[in-house]
C-alpha cells in the first residue's frame, strides 16, 4: 500500500467528536475504539492538507466565489467515478451539509407536514432534520431477502397511494444496510415514482465507498425522467474524512427545481462556502484521491470482510448482512439477546465497559441492533472483536 491506513492515529485533544465525546461514558480499564459516529480514523489523501496549506499560507481570507476549479474537479470526478456525461458548473448547488440540502430539496418539492417516503432502517440524520423541519415520514422497511436487505416495492407503492406521497429520499448506497443498489433496483424504484410523481432527493453521500466491487449508479442516469425528478446529494466528506471542514454539493439537472432549491438553501443566510473547505475539495478530487480512494476500499473491503467472518463463526446470535458499501455493519442481537435473556442496552453497556464505541441501532429503527463503524486500522477492529466476544457476547 501507498498510503497508511495501519498506523493508529492518536485523535485525543483535537476536539474529534468521535474520540471526546462519545455517547455513553466508557469503561476506565480499556482504551476507546471510537465505532459509532460516521468519520473515520485514517490520516486523509496528502494532496487535501497540501491543497488547504497552499491557500492558507496567504494570510487573506476575505469573501470568495469558487473557483472554475471546484467545479471542475466535481465534473471530472463524477465522469472518471460514475461514468456521468454533460454535468456542467450550473448543474451544481453548494450545499453547507448534506441535510440542509435534503431539507432545502424538501422545501421546493413538499408543503410542511407533507408525507415523505423514507426506508427504514433509517440513517438517524433524515429522522432529526426531517422532524425538525416539520415533514411526516412514512417508512417503507426494507427486507431481508437471503441475506440482502432488498426495497419492498410494493409497500412502497402501497405507502405512495395511502399517503398521497409527493417526496420520497433515496439512501444510496443505504447506511446504515450498506446496500449498493443494484440498477433494477433502482429502475423499479424510479419506475414507481414515476408513475405517482414523485420528487426523489437522491443521498449519494456514501457512493464513492463501495466495497468489493460493486458499483454505484447515480440514480439520475436510470432514465431521462429519473434525471428531471431528482435532486442528488454528494460530498467529499464521507470519502475523505472532511465532516469538520463542511462542503456538501447537489447535483440537479431540472433547472426549475434547482432555482427553486438554490432559493430555498439562500434564504437561511448561512449556505456561504468555506475557502479552505472549497480548497480541500480540489485536492481530493485529484488522481491521487483516485489512487488514495481505491486503496481505502481494499481496507474497508478486508475489515468488512474480517467482521462479517468473525461475527458468523465466534459470535453465535449475532447476525449481519454483509454490506456491499459504506464501512458501517448493522448488526442484529436479537437472537443473541434472546438465548440469553439481554436487552439491547446490556449489549451496549458491555460494549461501552470494555471500551468499544458502537451506535445504538434503535436511533436507526433496529429494534435490537447495533451500528459499527470499521473505518479504523483493522488491528483496532480485530481488537474490538476480540474484546466483545470476551466480554459482550459471553
Ligand atoms: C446518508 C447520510 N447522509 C448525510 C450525512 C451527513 O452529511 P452532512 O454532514 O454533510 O450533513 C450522513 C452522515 O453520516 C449520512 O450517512
């Protein structure tokens, strides 16, 4: 490998959420292996700091416009990436995260209080900033189907019609199932909205981190409809490790629901680019984050992998779907649970006492499951492992 992704970088004092704050207290006898929220433990491409350095280094930071470069390295990735064809500067909205961009999507495409088609399990970000903003969700669940969590296209066509449902949001790939969606998957899915007029806000936040081979397809190059009907969202921050530098983006080809999410994303005042986040972008969409990236997928692809292994022959009752995308497992304990007469929140205070951070998967509506983040060196996944097949799951 080129780049380090074994070394254990050290996060304490740098004010990461992951590391100083971490949603119970830990245990004092075991160090913390941060495996909930979604950032990862891995020292980004070179050419980000390089890039952030440069502009740094001259000491004005007045206001900006982006530069032809931002929308460049934008256009050029999603070509080299996703094999996207005719992307121009104007298809592009800045989005300061990727929420306020759903919820600025929501607003062009709904009235408050409207019905909005959602997946459950559900990434918790869409539950909190769809509440906030005063929408309903209707989950339609996903289904466990030989090991595949698959969409249920008739629920959802039957959720559409009983809800008089205008919005829907798309999860692509799906966190937290990990699902990269197949393109009949996609075909059916659009087919329906189609057939109901149906706005989708397409979250592609997660569609560079694709494991094993699989391939994302945008869900705007399913067919010229799917195109117009879609607000799609992206960043680099999933990708590169870039949440607390903030630099979100839409991609919208129907101009009059770009106009109207660009007004809607102007009116709080506060959707204004950050130089240095504009400057981190241009490094990463670089061919060195190419080559950076595809290592990163091998790791995460051999901690999936290494998990996925160890949870089916040492951690009996504990079930999982294999992800094909994303570097987070959901995992089931019901079974677990059960055998041994447990609640979730046992496993959480086990996994909490020896140290080992995970998300309680109820956030995500797993009624008994926990969310595991393997963007760590996988000698820090094996140790987490190790430890709760010890001291959880005993
Ligand atoms: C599916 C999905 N969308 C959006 C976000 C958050 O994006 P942002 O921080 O840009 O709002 C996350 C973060 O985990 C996510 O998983």
């Amino acid at each position: 490998m080129q780049y380090d992704f074994t070394s254990v970088m050290d996060r304490r004092g740098l004010d990461a959420v992951a590391v100083e704050h971490p949603p119970r207290q830990p245990g004092e006898e075991f160090d913390l292996i941060p495996m909930w929220i979604a950032d990862m433990n891995f020292p980004t491409v070179p050419t980000i700091p390089e890039a952030i350095i440069a502009r740094a280094s001259h000491p004005a930071y007045g206001y900006f416009n982006p530069r032809q470069e931002y929308f460049d390295g934008i256009i050029s990735w999603h070509r080299r990436h996703n094999g996207v064809e005719g992307m121009a500067p104007e298809h592009i909205l800045y989005a300061n995260g990727v929420l306020g961009g759903v919820v600025a999507a929501l607003n062009v495409m709904c009235s408050r209080g409207d019905n909005v088609l959602v997946h459950s399990p559900t990434y918790v970000g869409f539950t909190h900033a769809l509440g906030d903003n005063g929408y309903h969700i209707v989950h339609s669940p996903l289904v466990i189907q030989d090991g595949v969590w698959r969409m249920d296209f008739a629920d959802m066509e039957k959720k559409i019609v009983e809800n008089h449902i205008h919005a829907a949001i798309l999860c692509s790939p799906h966190n937290p199932c990990g699902r990269v969606w197949e393109r009949w998957e996609l075909e059916k899915a659009m087919e329906l909205f189609r057939k109901y007029d149906v706005y989708v806000v397409s979250d592609e936040i997660w569609s560079d981190l694709t494991l094993f081979g699989n391939k994302h397809i945008p869900t705007q190059s399913i067919s010229a409809d799917a195109k117009q009907r879609t607000a799609a969202m992206y960043a680099p921050s999933k990708t590169f490790n870039l949440a607390g530098l903030v630099g979100s983006y839409c991609v919208c080809y129907n101009p009059w629901l770009r106009d109207r999410m660009a007004k809607e994303a102007s009116l709080c005042h506060y959707n204004s680019m950050n130089v240095l986040s504009m400057h981190a972008l241009i490094g990463a969409y670089t061919p060195e984050g190419d080559a950076w990236l595809e290592e990163l997928r091998q790791v995460l692809s051999g901690n999936v992998a290494f998990a996925c292994d160890f949870i089916r022959e040492r951690l009996p009752g504990v079930t999982v779907c294999r992800p094909q995308g994303t570097y987070m497992l959901f995992l089931d304990c019901s079974e677990w649970c059960k055998a041994h007469g447990k609640t979730v929140e046992d496993v959480l205070q086990r996994c909490y006492a020896v140290g080992v951070a995970v998300q309680d998967g109820r956030h995500f509506h797993g009624e008994c499951h926990l969310r595991m983040n393997l963007a760590l060196p996988q000698s820090r996944v094996e140790e987490a492992f190790r430890r709760m097949e010890q001291y959880v799951f005993c």
